[in-house]
C-alpha cells in the first residue's frame, strides 16, 4: 500500500466520525467530524505526515513551516523530524490564539525566522479562516506566506479565501476520499 493510500486508511479507520450535527470551529455543523489529533499523535500516522507534507512545501524550500495551536503542533513536529531524517532539516514554530500572559508574552513561539519564506500547516482546514490568524501573525514579524498544506481539506471554501489572500492551498487529502 503505497503512503497515500496508507495514510487515508489510518484517517478512515482513527480520526473519521459520522453522523449527527457536529459544530465545527468554524461555525458551521457538518454530519462528519475528522479528529485528526488521533493520526497527528500517532507514530505511523505522524511518520506518514511529514515524509507526505515535505514535497508539498514547495519550491524554494521554506526557512521554516508553522501553524496555528493546536492542530498544527503535531504537524509541524512532523515535518520537522521528516526534514532532519532527510538531511534537509527545517525547524517549525506555532502560533497563539492570544499572547500567552507570563514570562515572555509571545503571539509565535518556536523557531521563526527573522524574514523568509515560511509555510503553514493544517491538520484539517475547512472555510481557511483559522489560518489566515497564523498567516496575518507571520507576515507581521516579517516572513513571507505564500501556501499553505493540509492534511485533509474539507472543500468547504478554504481554496479560495486564502486565494484571496495570496496563499495557495496543496491538500493531501480531501473530503472526497472518504466518501462524506
């Protein structure tokens, strides 16, 4: 079974829920719910992600890859040890919903750059909106945001909303590989 195939099945068979009225961060309710943080936290799961998520970063190869707390954490911790295990290493940072309140008070922790092309990652992305937080954060401090991956697009209009904004989105997987 190749890494796609394998990836969708762990996916499938962890982290899909059907059924019901299930709300999402977004706002919206959905009949299906994916719970990602059941693939992102598991070690076939995670190895799957970052060797996945690597060519996806595009070309130049980014100075960094980050995301929005906390879907992205795991992702980003992913593609991190991916990068190392292929000799290319390319730390990760994330970013807060709000600046933590103690000791140094930061909206982006981790290893952001000073400037550069950074991506950003999602483990599910519906409408876009939890991202573009994360991209008006990173553009602040300096970097540039062109893409953004994730692991799974809802195809809920997440593609073109961040198109308005200058991002392209690559998703490894979508809503249509599971049938809901």
């Amino acid at each position: 079974m190749d890494a796609k195939a394998r990836l969708k099945a762990i996916v499938a068979g962890k982290a899909l829920i059907k059924g019901g009225a299930i709300l999402l961060a977004s706002g919206a309710t959905s009949s299906f719910y994916l719970d990602m943080r059941l693939v992102s936290l598991d070690p076939e799961g995670a190895t799957l992600i970052g060797e996945m998520m690597l060519p996806a970063l595009g070309s130049p190869v980014p100075v960094a890859v980050g995301g929005m707390e906390t879907g992205a954490i795991a992702v980003v911790a992913a593609i991190a040890q991916a990068s190392h295990r292929q000799g290319r290493p390319i730390p990760g940072f994330y970013v807060r919903k709000k600046a933590k309140e103690h000791g140094t008070s930061k909206v982006i922790e981790g290893n952001i750059p000073p400037a550069g092309r950074v991506v950003l990652v999602e483990d599910v992305t519906t409408t876009g909106d939890s991202v573009l937080a994360a991209v008006a954060a990173v553009r602040g401090a300096g970097c540039t945001v062109d893409r953004v991956v994730t692991v799974v697009d809802r195809l809920a209009g997440a593609r073109d909303n961040l198109a308005r904004h200058g991002l392209e989105l690559v998703a490894i997987l979508t809503r249509d590989d599971f049938g809901v």
